[in-house]
DNA sequence: AATAGCGCCAACCGCCGCCTA
DNA sequence: ATAGGCGGCGGTTGGCGCTAT
C-alpha cells in the first residue's frame, strides 16, 4: 500500500530541541496527557513532527527518567540481558526501568561494545573472538555437550525476558527489576558459552568484569 | 593557538506489527 | 479480508565538545 511519512515534512523543525519547545511540550503533556502523538504538535504549539516529539518526551522529558552515568550494576544487567536478547533495546530498557533504550543503546555502542572487544569478545555472541569463527548469536551447535543445556536455558530465560519485558509495560512499575536481579543471580554465563569464556571460577559473568 | 581526529549522544529515518474501520 | 493509521523499535547520522598533534 505504501506508506506515508508520518507527518507532512514541509514547514516542520527538525534538530535540537530548545528550552521553549520543551517546555511546550513539558507543559501539554502534565496537563492533558499525550494522547494521540501526531496531534500532540499542534495541540502543544510546537512546529514538530508527532514522533520527534514523542522520542523527545520519552528519552528525555519524563519525569522519571534517571540520567548520568550508568553504574556497575546496571553495566552489568545491559551486558546479562544482551547476552540472551541480542539488540532488543526497548526489552533490556524494560529490565533497567529509569533508562530509555536510547540511551542504553547509546552506553552498549560507546562504551560496552569497545570494552568487549578489547577483551577479545565479541560483542554480538559474547564468545572469545578466535580464528575469525563469528557465530550468529545462538549457534550453539558446535559447542560441548555440557554447554547444550546453558544454551537452552539462556534461549528460554531470553523468551521469559521477552515476555516479561512485554507484561511490564502494560504494568508500570510492576517490579521488574526485582524480578531481573533475580534472574540475573540465576543465569549461568553467557549462552552457548566455548569453552574459551574467561567467566570460569564462579561461571556469571558478572565475575569478567 | 590552530586544527584535525575522535567519541559521545540526541535526534532522525525507515520499517514493522498491531489495531480499527 | 484488507487498507490505512499509529506507536514502537532498531539502525544510523550529524553536530558538538574534548583531546592530541
């Protein structure tokens, strides 16, 4: 059917946000709520385009967004929950309930991926990069028998995430990082991990880093 | 002091899935 | 059954600030 843009492009603001456009919306979306995001713009005044205004809200106006630097422990939760969903951003936001995926995006990008690869692991599998074998995330096949089961697990704790991730949405504030820091005491390592993972003595992964 | 290079991050883009008429 | 609208997601980009030369 072909889709159109999601707004009519002539005439409207793109680029940084200003003070007054923030508080435009700011403003719009305490008192009245977002509603309906394409008529939130020219609810609120503001030359925008509904989905700018809609990111600019969610990554950086509501109220209880945390922002700064990220600490060990939610370093950690990023790096255990992107070791069993891969780059599902908005599910591993779910997990860390005051960080936008954005900005965990952003972190895991900048920050965690580099670290990885220094570490000589690669940063989509979490597997010691050896010989050039890049495996797509969740190629267990070829590891030891002993490994077979940790695959499973991480392949079914990533659904149960997944889900989980999902119900919390629907719950605000249901509890899921309580829920997550259990989990995360109950994942072994990485998935399909080769018998090269630098996490041995405690076998978490916490204890690489 | 000037400028080139690099890293970070806010914001944009395009696609997808869900819902409704 | 399907066309169209909308919200949401992940990948990418551009600009700004910091650092190295």
């Amino acid at each position: 059917m072909g889709r159109v843009a999601c707004c009519e492009k002539v005439g409207l603001k793109k680029g940084p946000w200003t003070p007054d456009e923030d508080k435009k919306l700011l403003d719009y979306v305490r008192n009245y709520g977002h509603g309906n995001w394409r008529s939130v713009p020219a609810k609120a005044g503001l030359q925008r385009c509904g989905k700018s205004c809609r990111l600019r809200w969610i990554n950086y106006l509501k109220p209880d967004i945390k922002r700064g630097n990220f600490s060990a422990e939610e370093d950690h939760t990023i790096i255990q929950l992107h070791a069993l969903l891969g780059n599902k951003w908005s599910i591993i936001a779910a997990h860390l309930p005051q960080r936008t995926d954005n900005e965990i995006k952003n972190y895991w990008n900048t920050n965690i991926k580099k670290r990885l690869i220094r570490m000589g692991l690669d940063p989509i599998t979490h597997k010691k990069i050896e010989n050039n074998t890049f495996e797509p995330f969740g190629g267990c096949h070829e590891y030891p028998k002993d490994n077979i089961n940790i695959c499973h697990v991480a392949q079914w704790e990533g659904a149960r995430l997944e889900a989980e991730a999902r119900g919390s949405k629907l719950q605000v504030g249901s509890g899921s990082s309580q829920l997550s820091g259990l989990i995360l005491r109950k994942i072994p390592t990485q998935p399909c991990l080769s018998s090269h993972s630098v996490s041995t003595k405690n076998n978490t992964a916490y204890n690489i880093f």
